[in-house]
C-alpha cells in the first residue's frame, strides 16, 4: 500500500465512498481464483472506471444494509441496530440487543456507531506516534482495528460478523446468507457488479456481498460528514456558548477532565479533522452490568482485547480488560454507554470518570460487609491494567476531579459534536 493510498483511506477529508474505494479498487485482495474470474476484484482500472465501480457498489451495500431478508428472523437487518437516524449506532437504550433466528439471543456488548471509523488504522500491539508528527518514537501500545476488541481491520471483515452471528443476524454459515442473497430484489446487481456467475460460489457471493456492505459504510454524507458545530467552530463559521468553551478547555486540561488525551480534539497537522478518538486500548472498569444475561454467570467475563470473543490473546493477563477507545462524536445521542452500556446518561459517564476512585461506592456494589466491591467486573489481577491518568488515580473520599459545574460544562461541550443531520430540526423529532 502507497503512502498516497494510506492517506486516503485514513483522512477525515474524504467527502463521498469513491475516494476510499478508488484506493480500494486498485489494491490487491487475498482471494480465490475463482474471485478473480467473477469479478470480485476485476483488476486495474481506470479512475472514472474506478468511481463508477465504487458508487455501484456503495449504492448495492446502502440496499443490503437495510434489507432485513437477510437474517435468519427475516425481521432483523444491519439498520435494525445501526440506525442511520441515531448515528448509526441502535436506537434504543437496551444494554445490548436481541436477534438470532427467533429474536430472542441478547448480544453480549454494547452496538458501536458505525460513523467515523473510516480513520482507524489496522490493529497493532505496538503503534508508534507522538504528539509531534515528525517523531513517531512513542510507542502508544495496542491500537485500532474495528470492533471493541480490535479484531477485525477491514469494513468487509467487520460486516461479516453480524451476518453469521448467532445472537444477531443469526445465519448458520456463507452459503445461507447467499441463498437469500439469490432470492433478493437486487440480485441482478450482484451480478451485474460481481459478474453472472457470483453466486456460483458461495464464498465468493458472500465476498461480494460484504465488500458491497463496506464501500457503502466508506460514504462521506453518510458516515463521515464533519459537519457538527464543533467542526464549523474549527473552520471560523459557528461559535460556542461560554459553557461550551469552558467545557472545552476542561475536557482539554490535563490536571482536570484530561480526556483528550485519548478523544482528540484537535486538527491533525494536515488538516484532517479531529476524530476524537486515538484508537487505543484503555481499561476503565465499567461497573458489572447485571442487565446482560451472561452476566448472570458469576464465571463469565467479557475482558476485550484478551477474550473471549477475541481469541488471539487470551492468555494475554496484560491486555484483559482493555477496550478500544470509541469516537466522541454524536457521544450527545447515546443512550447506553461503554462496552456494556452501564450507563444510559452522559452526565453519568463523566461523573464516573471524575470519581471513580475517588467516590468507588457510587459506582460500584457493596459486599455483604458493608465494603465496596470496586471494579466488579474485573478480576484483581487484572487491575494494574486500569487507566490511572488524570482524572482518575485519586484515593478514596480525595476531591473529586471535576466539580458539578465543570461536569455540566464538559456534558455541554460534547453536545457540540453532533452531526447537523442529527440535529432536531433536521431529523425533525
């Protein structure tokens, strides 16, 4: 991969799908022969022949995405919890959602946005950048990939696994999916993308399917607009009120919400917007939600980067309790938050941050004796692994972080991150 084409697939300053999938386009797959020869990949083109190739496809993936057909219920599509009206992330405040073949498996996380992924780089354990573009000696540890845990770098391997998962799209295997695929309005598109004989093969049709899935998910408009006061503050075109700038400069100190150290918030050097994540690993301690089932098992634990979905390390006691760093954007129309959507309130989510070791009791449950049982969801071996850094670190009954006011300022910041097509008057709620 160029250096040109990294830029592209990772800048913020792409406005539509075919930027991304012109890259795309002229990049060589891992495939079959047999993929070759159906079109899955069908080698260089030309730049027009590139863009047309690319609004195809993503104008295919936009229809799958809504086609509910597709899952083993028939009732459940990707839009079911990837609401494009909520930020493509669900609309409800369930903790985690239901699907499988009669609706009734609950997921075992939180559903994540779907908007302003098109920046994360593949997962590495060692990622190595500063502040300072020009030196790239800081090694900031396990970072990116998709997914809470990271274990998927590529839009396509990403929309594979709601496909074929048991508690949500709910197919058995490939070949099923494909079968509806066979049967679905826009077959004759398929083929039409992928060549007459796609669905000769299954893999290759279900290929074809999910990169369809992912060069519509690589569209600006849709998933990656900057267009939310904060970045028309950026570009000189909006103001922020007095709370909202105080918020900003809060969210920005180090010694006190210190939470762009990992939510970036400024302009990268080249001008690509900020994505308001840096795409690392942090361990929070989320309380234990008792909400999800398999919680309900005192032997289950979901501990990220080191399982159990994630299989590569298990073992691994450094990276148990690890999950990637999410985007704050559109953080204001979230209903449930962190992995295991403990908390359905924003305000929540910072105070949490302000007083968690400071206040462990409000948080966390009591033992029979009257203790606090903090950081209930992870064993204490594990603890060294917790973020430390201001604003947490703080010994029990210490002051708070952050005050209710500057907690209300914060809250107020982030609202400006919302993207204008969100936006009451625009969604018109």
């Amino acid at each position: 991969m160029t250096i040109k084409t990294i830029w592209l697939v990772r800048s913020g300053l792409a406005v539509s799908m075919v930027a991304v999938a012109l890259c795309l386009a002229i990049l060589p797959l891992r495939q079959s022969s047999a993929a070759v020869a159906v079109g899955l990949h069908p080698g260089p083109m030309s730049r027009a022949e590139a863009f047309a190739r690319a609004e195809m496809l993503g104008a295919l993936g936009r229809k799958m995405f809504s086609d509910s057909s597709l899952s083993a219920s028939g009732v459940q599509a990707c839009a079911s919890c990837h609401d494009p009206a909520h930020a493509f992330g669900p609309a409800s405040a369930m903790p985690v959602e239901m699907g499988g073949e009669h609706m009734d498996r609950p997921g075992l996380r939180a559903v994540p946005t779907l908007r302003y992924l098109q920046s994360v780089p593949a997962f590495t354990e060692h990622y190595y950048d500063s502040e300072d573009e020009g030196d790239e000696s800081v090694d900031n540890g396990p970072t990116g990939g998709l997914t809470w845990d990271g274990r998927v770098d590529h839009g396509a391997d990403q929309a594979k696994i709601p496909l074929l998962s048991p508690f949500e799209m709910g197919n058995k295997d490939a070949a099923e999916v494909v079968a509806k695929l066979r049967k679905a309005a826009y077959a004759g598109d398929i083929k039409t993308a992928f060549g007459e004989t796609v669905f000769d093969n299954p893999q290759d049709a279900f290929d074809a399917a999910a990169e369809a899935l992912a060069t519509f998910e690589q569209s600006g408009p849709d998933f990656y607009p900057y267009s939310s006061r904060y970045d028309a503050f950026l570009a000189g075109k909006a103001t922020l009120t007095a709370q909202e700038l105080r918020g900003r400069q809060l969210f920005e100190d180090p010694a006190k919400g210190n939470c762009s150290s990992c939510h970036l918030s400024e302009p990268a050097n080249d001008g690509e917007p900020p994505q308001f994540s840096d795409f690392g690993f942090l361990g929070l301690a989320a309380p234990r939600n008792m909400a999800i089932p398999a919680n309900s098992d005192p032997n289950y634990h979901d501990f990220g980067l080191c399982g159990p979905q994630r299989t590569d390390f298990i073992g691994r006691s450094e990276y148990c309790g690890l999950f990637r760093t999410p985007t704050l954007r559109n953080v204001a129309l979230k209903q449930s938050f962190f992995h295991n959507g403990y908390f359905h309130s924003l305000r929540d989510v910072v105070s949490f941050y302000a007083t968690r070791d400071s206040d462990p009791g409000r948080w966390y449950p009591k033992n029979s004796d009257g203790t606090v049982r903090k950081y209930d969801d992870l064993r204490q071996a594990y603890w060294d692994n917790l973020n430390q850094d201001p604003p947490f670190g703080r010994k029990p009954g210490d002051a708070p972080a952050l005050t209710d006011p500057e907690i209300d300022d914060i809250v107020a910041f982030l609202g400006t991150l919302t993207d204008a097509d969100l936006q009451p008057e625009a969604t018109g709620h």
